[in-house]
C-alpha cells in the first residue's frame, strides 16, 4: 500500500521528498535514462577493452570470430560505425563466459 497507493508508484517516497523537492520534479511522467557507452567505448573504456575482452576464454573456445571482432571495435573507435551495441554484447558475453563456462 505505501509503494502504491491510487496508482501513484513510489508513493511513500514522493511524500517524503515533497516540499523538498519542487513538484514538477516529483510529479513529472518518468523519463528513462541511457548510458552514454558510445562515448565510454571511444574514450575512457578504450583502453580498459583489451584487458577485459581479449582476455576472456570466449576465444579460446572459437565461439566467436576475432578478426571481426577487432575490426568491429576499430571501425567504432575510429567512428566509421556506431557499434556500441554490439560490442557491450562482446563484452558481457566474455565476462558471463569467463564466469560460467570457463
């Protein structure tokens, strides 16, 4: 009941705020929000990529193409592609495989 209450979701906590916080803010329609991983991959994950995917047993079991894999993340970093979904597939992936099969 105090998560929910007349179809309000977060209830309780939009009680607790309000007066606090404007309510335009607590009242407005939820709005997602999205990671900027296109930018991470370019920038500040550029480098940390290596030492994640390349070490993963994933290719060790040729599960995967590496050769296009590599020219995939190449063609993303140089902005000849917006592969950013694909490569954090890549990357989870590798990580899950590690974890679970490996």
């Amino acid at each position: 009941d105090m998560k929910i209450k007349n179809g309000i979701s977060k209830y309780i906590l939009k009680q607790a705020v309000r007066g606090i916080t404007p309510d335009e803010i607590i009242d407005r329609p939820k709005k997602g929000f999205s990671a900027p991983i296109t930018e991470w991959l370019r920038t500040d994950l550029r480098h940390e990529l290596p030492a994640v995917l390349w070490k993963s047993k994933i290719w060790e079991a040729n599960l995967l193409n590496r050769d296009e894999a590599e020219k995939l993340i190449t063609d993303h970093q140089h902005s000849k592609v917006d592969a950013e979904f694909r490569i954090w597939n890549l990357i989870t992936l590798g990580l899950w495989f590690d974890e679970w099969m490996a």
